[in-house]
C-alpha cells in the first residue's frame, strides 16, 4: 500500500467511529430550519450535506482542510525554483488532512506518473467531435469514455463488501486526475492548434508543470497551471459542479459518471464558464472603446448598460461569499508580480473599482464583489490562451481534484444515496397558511 493510501486508510478508520456516534447519539437532532424562500430559491443555505475536505466561510472564503489558500499555497511543497506548490500535494492534503512532506509528494507523483497513458479510444472520441463543439462537451465525452476502465465496477460486479468501496474508487480516481492534464491539453490542440503542437507528457515532470509542456508553454505558465488547479480544486459540497459529482456518485456510479456530470454542471454561465463570460465582455469594451483603455465613468457606463439590458455581470456576486474571493486575490497578487502592465489587467482592475459600488447602488446582487472567474481569464489571455472558451476545461481539471477526493470519502463514511423531498406548490401554500405567522399578519 502506498503511504497515501495508507495514512488515507488509518483516516477512514478513525472518522468512521465519529460518523457512527454522531448517527446513534444525536441522529434526531435539529441543526437547521427551512424558509419557503430557500425552498423557491434553489436551496440557498440549508445545512443538509457534510464534506470535511473544505468549508467556505461567507466573510473568509474557502478553507482546505482548515487551511486558508494563503497557507495551502505557502505550506505544500514546491518543486526547486517554483512559486507555486505541486498540485500532487494538494491531493495528499484534501484525502488526509495532513500536510505532506516533500517525499510523500514525490511518491505520489510517481504514482500519477504510472497511471497518465490514456487509453487510444479517447482520442479517437476526441477527434470524432466538430471542431465548433464546446471543449467542455468534448471534455465530458472523454471522461465519459473512459468508463470501461472503472475498477470500482469490476469489484462491485464480483461482490464488494460496502467497507471496501473507497478502496477501487480510490484507484479510479488516482487513475482520473493522473489523465485529466493530457486531455485537456490534447482538446486544446485538436480545437486550436489543428492538432499540430501536441506533445506527450515529460515524465520527469509534475502535474502542473507537465500541463504547460503540453500546452507549449515555458516559465512562469508551470506556475500558473499550478495556482490554477489548487485554487479552483473545491468550494465545499453544495456548489453546482460539486454537488453534481457526489449527487451521481451516491448511486454507486463510478467516478467517470461522476465526473462527466461534474463538467457538465460546471459548463453553465452561472458557475464555471463564467471566467470565459468575462473575457468575452470585457472584448466588447474593448472593441468599444476601440482599444484605449476607458476612463471611470466610461467603465461605469458600460457596467451599468450590461445591468440595464437585464444581464448580470461576469465575475461578480456569489452565493455564499460575501466578500472579495480570496481566490481572485490570489491570482489578482500573481497578476500584480508577473504582467502588471498587462492591458486586460488594467481593464479588470479599473472594473474593481467600480463594479462592487454600482452592485450596490443596483441593490440586487447580495454580493457586489468579485468572484475567482473576473481574475482567472485574463492570466490565461496573458500567456497566449487567448481562446477563452477552453478556459472552464481548466477549472474542470482543478475541481475534479475535489470532488474526487470528497466521493473517496463519501463512499468511506458509507454516504447514502441523495434523496431529498419535494412538495407541490399547493402543499406549500397549505403549509404557510397553517403558520401563525399567517394567521396573524391576515
Ligand atoms: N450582476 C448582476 N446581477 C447580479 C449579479 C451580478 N454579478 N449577481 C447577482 N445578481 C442578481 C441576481 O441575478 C438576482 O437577481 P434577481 O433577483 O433578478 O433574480 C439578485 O442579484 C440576487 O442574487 P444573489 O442572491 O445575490 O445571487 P445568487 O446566489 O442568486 O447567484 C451567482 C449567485 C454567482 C449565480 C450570481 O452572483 C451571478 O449570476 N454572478 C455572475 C455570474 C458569475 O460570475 N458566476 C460565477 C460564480 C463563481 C463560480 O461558481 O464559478
């Protein structure tokens, strides 16, 4: 067993106890209640799923394993000269909780490395696909493919005791994430590059900086891969793209179901493709403003023309944040050391300024502060991506790091199948009308 697995294992064990206790002791304890308007509005803020991989405080932003991002990416081992940690480590320290040292870093890469080839078949789908499809449709297939691979099935097919099914979905999902980078850079270059700048993975590599050889891409891109991985890696459970993932995972469908379902809730404008939607309305100011840079009220006017037409600003708001995402932050300081006279740069900084008070003059947006997507585009564009809709493929390889991490978990807890309860809108109304509330205020 490598040390991952087994400290993962020695983990398994010992919580397995907490969730038993807290089952038999406390199960018919009330931690929460539920308003109408949470129920009309997509659930916002029930306490109804536990993950102890990340948590995200509304004023602090994301935790990873009580870590801030500051600290995951300042803590983590980093390869010589790099600024940003390796993304192997990160998985480490999702699964475990534990800090991980340079070696155990080191052995887990070698696992990864043992388990990147990708199958032809995939690349035969890859190429099946119209060059104008989306990358993240032609990135759901490919994982989608993979499905034959699952050890998890082939287990479960041969009679798996429920104690043992984190064990084959650890394998899978070792086996994804090591697969993820190639498939992602190999639709780059399908899509992009007509197939003609594809180069196989240098084993001598690590993850993130392996991504930016195949993408074709020097120093400091190794970094940028890397920060963009850790940063988009999870947002606790009840996030569309996570969710999505444990939902399918909780009917014992293998992590490529999971993760296929995964990208494809993260493809929405609301969520994950949001950072290409910035890009692409941040090139209508700039056409607009036929390549100057605009002045405050020139921006302010091209905020509040997007607002009026009753469309929402890319890169702003949140539903849970209620400050600037400390995501945005981090890639805002990268920006700031590394292309601070970057053009588009500009444009997202001079928007800092006003988005977040004319959010508030509008009165809507419960958050007027910038979310990770109003950032993560323009580093990209910097280092020559400039195809922005592959942009949510990026984020989709970050967040399976996760989400993977958090289904391992769940099969170990013995999470049971997602099943909540809906009502008709009559029953609501009888509902409401049996409160006191009702019957005093009519
Ligand atoms: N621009 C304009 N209006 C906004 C807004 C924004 N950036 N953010 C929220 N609002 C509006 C909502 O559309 C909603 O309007 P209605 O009452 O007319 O329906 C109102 O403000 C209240 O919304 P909220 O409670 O503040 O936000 P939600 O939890 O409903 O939605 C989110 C959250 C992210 C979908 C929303 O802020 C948004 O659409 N932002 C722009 C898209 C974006 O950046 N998404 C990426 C989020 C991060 C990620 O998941 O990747």
């Amino acid at each position: 067993m490598s040390k991952l697995k087994d400290t993962l294992y020695q983990k398994i064990l010992d919580h397995r106890k907490r969730t038993t206790k807290l089952l038999k002791k406390s199960g018919d304890t009330v931690i929460d209640q539920v308003t109408v308007s949470q129920i009309i509005g997509g659930m916002r803020g029930i306490k109804s799923l536990v993950t102890d991989i990340s948590y995200l405080d509304p004023y602090e932003g994301i935790r990873y394993r009580g870590y801030t991002l500051q600290e995951v990416l300042s803590k983590l081992p980093k390869a010589e000269g790099a600024e940003m940690p390796y993304v192997e480590g990160l998985y480490y320290l999702l699964l475990t909780g534990e800090m991980p040292s340079k070696e155990e870093v080191e052995e887990l890469m070698v696992t990864f490395r043992n388990r990147r080839i990708v199958p032809r078949y995939v690349w035969d789908v890859i190429d099946s696909f119209p060059s104008e499809s989306h990358p993240m449709a032609i990135l759901s297939a490919a994982v989608m493919s993979l499905e034959r691979e699952s050890h998890f099935n082939v287990k479960y097919k041969q009679g798996l005791s429920k104690m043992d099914y984190w064990d084959s979905t650890f394998e899978d999902a070792t086996n994804l994430i090591a697969k993820m980078p190639l498939i992602g850079a190999y639709i780059y270059n399908k899509l992009y590059q007509k197939g003609k700048g594809h180069r196989y993975p240098d084993p001598s590599m690590d993850l993130g900086a392996n991504f930016a050889y195949m993408m074709g891409k020097d120093k400091p891109y190794d970094d940028v891969s890397r920060m963009y991985f850790i940063i988009h890696a999870d947002h606790e459970s009840g996030n569309v793209s996570a969710h999505t993932g444990h939902l399918v995972a909780s009917t014992l469908s293998d992590v490529y179901y999971s993760i296929s379902a995964m990208i494809n809730g993260l493809a929405g404008p609301l969520h994950g493709l949001a950072n290409q939607e910035v890009l692409r309305w941040l090139q209508g100011l700039r056409n607009q403003m036929d390549g100057k840079l605009p002045s405050e009220d020139e921006m302010k006017q091209y905020v509040w023309d997007t607002l009026n037409k009753g469309q929402v600003i890319p890169g702003y708001g949140h539903a849970v944040l209620r400050k600037t995402d400390p995501r945005y932050t981090v890639q805002r300081e990268f920006c700031l050391k590394h292309m601070p006279e970057d053009e588009l740069f500009k444009y997202v900084d001079a928007l800092y300024k006003v988005v977040p008070g004319i959010l508030r003059e509008q009165g809507k947006a419960k958050n007027p502060w910038p979310n990770v997507d109003a950032q993560s585009g323009v580093v990209q564009w910097h280092y020559g991506i400039t195809e922005y809709d592959f942009y949510t493929v990026l984020f989709a390889i970050g967040r399976s790091i996760g989400v993977l991490s958090n289904i391992i978990w769940d099969r170990a807890l013995g999470y049971p199948l997602e099943r909540p309860k809906s009502v008709t809108t009559d029953m609501l109304e009888k509902m409401v009308r049996s409160t006191k509330e009702f019957v005093n205020t009519n």
